[in-house]
C-alpha cells in the first residue's frame, strides 16, 4: 500500500473516492487512521507511481487543503535481480578495492573475472566503449570464478533490495594497465522469491547456464567450455513466454547478469583537439587533483599504429599538432595507466552550450568593419579589414581581394589590395545612385580564407 501522512487527522466520513490517484489504478480502497491514509491497489504494486491527493480533502474540522499534491513513489521490483552501483570504469587506487552492488530475492551470486590484458587494450577499443564487452575471446582470458554467499548474515531481509560490497582485492591481483570486467550472476537455485505455481520445466540440478545444444566448431584452448557458458543467452528448457517468471529456468538469461569493465589508476585525462588537428590532453590525479608531470602520452591511430608520443610538463599539460586523427590516448606515468578513446562518438556534446565563436580559417583570423552602419544609394562606403596572422603563415603585405555583391546576388565591385598598415586593410568605393536598396554583402579573401560582412544600404532620411 501507499502511506500518506498528513499534519492533521483526516475526516473519515468522506468518501476518497477520486480524490486520491495512484498512477492509472483503477478500484482503489482506502482507509484512515488519525491522519494518515493508506491506499490499496487491487493487484501488487511494483515500479514508479505517480500519487496526486486533491485539496478537497477535509480533516476533523471540515478544513480543506491549500492546494493539491503530487508525488512520485516508487516500489522495489521484488523480482530476482542484481545491479552494480554507479556507472563508473576507472577505479582509483586508494589502498582497497571494492566494488559495491545490489541484489534482491538471491541467496548467492557467481562472480566472474575476466582479465583484458594491457598489450590487447587497443585491439579491445576497436569494436568496445569503456562499458562494452564484446569479442572479448580475442584479447581476455578468464581468471576468477567464484560463488558469494548473501545469506551468511542472517539479519539482512533477502527479499528487499540491499547492497552488497565485492572486495576485489580478495578474488584478483590487479596488473597495472589491463582491465578487468566483472560479471555478477545468478542461477534458478539461488532464488528466494516465492514460488506460487508449480512449473513443468524444473530441472533438480539447478545449473541452467548450459545451452541446449553443445558448442560446435574449432576448439581453441582449455577455456572452450567457459565461454561457451558465458556468452550462452538460452538455458536449458528456455521457453519465451516464461521468460518474466522467476520460477522457470526461462528467466535466467545473461541479460539479467551486472557487469562492469574496471581499470585500476590514478591517472585522469582530459583531451581537446582543434580542427587544425592541434591537442591540448591535461594529465590530473584522480585522488589528489594536482597535475600529473612528466607522464608520457602515447597516441594511435586505429590500427595501432603511434602517430606521437609526448610528455606532460609542470602543470601536467601537453600541446602539439598531429597531421592525423589520432584514435586511442595511452597514458603511462610509472607502473600506471590510463586510456582515452578520442573517436568523435566518445567526445563530450557541446549542443547545450554557446561554444560557436569564430573559426580560425588555416590559422588566419580576421575581421570587417565600415565607418558607419548604413549608406545611401550613392554615397561613399569605405570599409576596413583587420588580418591577424599569429602563425606567421602569410609574407608582409599579403595581397587581399575584396567583393561586394549587391542584394541580387550580383558581383558589384572587385579589387585586389596588398598595401597594409600594422594588418589593416581599407576597402574604398562608392555605389550608384540607381543601386537597389537592401543588404549588400563585403567579402575578403586572403591565403585560402574567406570573411564576410553585411552592410546595409538604404534611402534613409538626413539628419
């Protein structure tokens, strides 16, 4: 049931009737005891409820709430299940490694270790994110398989969602640089929701993780049968309309096992690269947010091939040019690692914030301006342009081509100019008396980049 709980006792007399809503449940009861009200839905609530009480409701002495109210509830899913906490990869290493997950209605969970080694993290990332895990075959081995009792402590309620902490430091000897993805499982045995049916399909073993059928092709190494199990989606006597009751051996799938790929380090990497193919990486610690000098930086392409390797200074940054996009940052500052994916899809988005500003066109900036902001059919327009060239990319007295097209799309004027005075470039010429009013546009070109500006010209009235 839902408990809502008000400041003053509650008139009993009145019918709750519509007056209270708990998401879209139909024939709800109620009842009231001082002032509190307990709602009863016909089947077993599970999930998010939206609870709305209307401020028609009364107490003892006929007053009325000041206004309605509306809350989100939530009841625990009661089903067999377990989740690992939070959403993180990298687990800094402050002495102790843990790995804290929660499980609901299990007695037991099976625990898996695979180890993804260092020399394979590059071939990993080719086909994986941080959270994936696929191929994994090709570059992991297993190294952990293990059994951990829930129920050792009798004083904790099974049947409720309760967290439970993996000491990692128990069951592997973390190497420095490779990556282990933990795999939190569980089988029709360890269950401990009750069962109000009887099904056809038990199995007494209770061991459902083997498929129906035996695995077929080469055999590789000693880990065939392990695999096998592991990437098994199908228990045995699977049937797909049992697949939501925890009863059968249907509902025990892979699918519903919690896994976490996890990379012990203290190293954390931030990574900006210009459309110049300029990057900018800034190496911290994770424990102590100070730069990271003197770490060596180490990048590939995607097909592992180094296009550079650098090192941080004092302030733990590092900044150069790279003629190729670059696919994967390694990241070595001692018996540490680090890793940083840098394909477009991983890169943080920017949509929600103003980061246009100008684009710096093959190192050449550059910006126009006129003397006043409207001219008048006929009259004068002198504009100027200022060029920055930090680079030095471009020789003294660069020459610049100036075009004003008028609102038709029509080329009205061009000329080349290759006098300056400290980057400032004037543009002088004047329009008919006949020239159509509207927005003109002034455009200047120079070493293979392009600037523009609207002016206006208007029949505009003298002061």
């Amino acid at each position: 049931y839902a408990l809502i709980q008000c400041s003053e006792p509650i008139n009993v007399a009145q019918d709750l009737n519509g007056l209270i809503s708990l998401g879209d449940l139909q024939d709800l009861r109620f009842t009231i005891d001082a002032s509190q009200i307990k709602v009863y839905a016909p089947d077993e609530l599970q999930g998010n409820y939206a609870v709305t009480v209307n401020s028609a409701i009364t107490d003892i002495e006929g007053k009325q709430l000041e206004s309605s109210k509306t809350a989100n509830i939530v009841f625990e899913d009661k089903l067999p299940s377990v989740t690992i906490a939070g959403t993180g990869t990298i687990l800094p290493n402050s002495g102790k490694l843990v790995l804290p997950f929660e499980a609901v209605n299990l007695k037991a969970v099976d625990v898996t270790v695979i180890k993804i080694y260092e020399n394979n993290i590059p071939q990993f990332f080719q086909v994986n994110n941080y959270k994936e895990g696929n191929e994994l075959r090709r570059v992991a081995k297993p190294v952990v398989q293990k059994t951990i009792r829930l129920d050792e402590d009798k004083a904790v309620n099974l049947h409720k969602k309760t967290r439970f902490t993996l000491d990692l430091d128990k069951l592997i000897r973390t190497e420095p640089g490779a990556m282990y993805r933990v795999t939190i499982g569980f089988r029709k045995a360890y269950n401990v929701y009750e069962c109000t049916e009887t099904t056809s399909t038990d199995n007494s073993s209770g061991d459902y993780y083997e498929g129906d059928e035996e695995g077929y092709g080469q055999t590789i190494d000693e880990d065939d049968e392990f695999w096998n199990n592991y990437q098994s989606y199908y228990p045995n006597n699977y049937r797909w309309s049992d697949r939501d009751n925890p009863c059968t051996p249907s509902y025990y799938t892979n699918e519903r096992w919690a896994s976490r790929n996890l990379l012990a380090s203290n190293i954390g990497l931030v990574a900006k690269r210009g459309n110049d193919n300029s990057m900018l990486i800034v190496a911290t610690d994770l424990l102590t947010a100070k730069p990271l000098s003197g770490v060596s930086l180490e990048l590939q392409d995607y097909q592992r091939q180094i296009l550079t390797t650098v090192k941080t200074d004092g302030d733990g940054l590092a900044i150069f040019d790279l003629k190729r996009k670059p696919f994967l940052l390694i990241a070595k500052n001692g018996n540490e690692r680090g890793y940083l994916k840098l394909d477009d899809g991983n890169s943080l988005p920017l949509s929600r914030f103003d980061v246009g500003g100008d684009v710096v066109q093959n190192g050449i900036k550059g910006f126009i301006y006129g003397e006043r902001g409207v001219w008048r059919p006929g009259d004068s327009v002198f504009v100027s342009f200022i060029l920055e060239d930090k680079l030095k990319k471009l020789p003294t007295n660069y020459p610049v081509t100036f075009e004003l097209t008028n609102p038709k799309g029509q080329l009205a004027k061009r000329t080349v100019i290759s006098q300056a005075l400290n980057g400032f470039y004037t543009f002088k010429t004047a329009t008919e008396s006949t020239a159509p009013t509207g927005n003109w546009l002034v455009k200047a070109k120079v070493g293979g980049a392009s600037f523009s500006k609207t002016i206006k010209i208007e029949t505009i009235m003298p002061n």
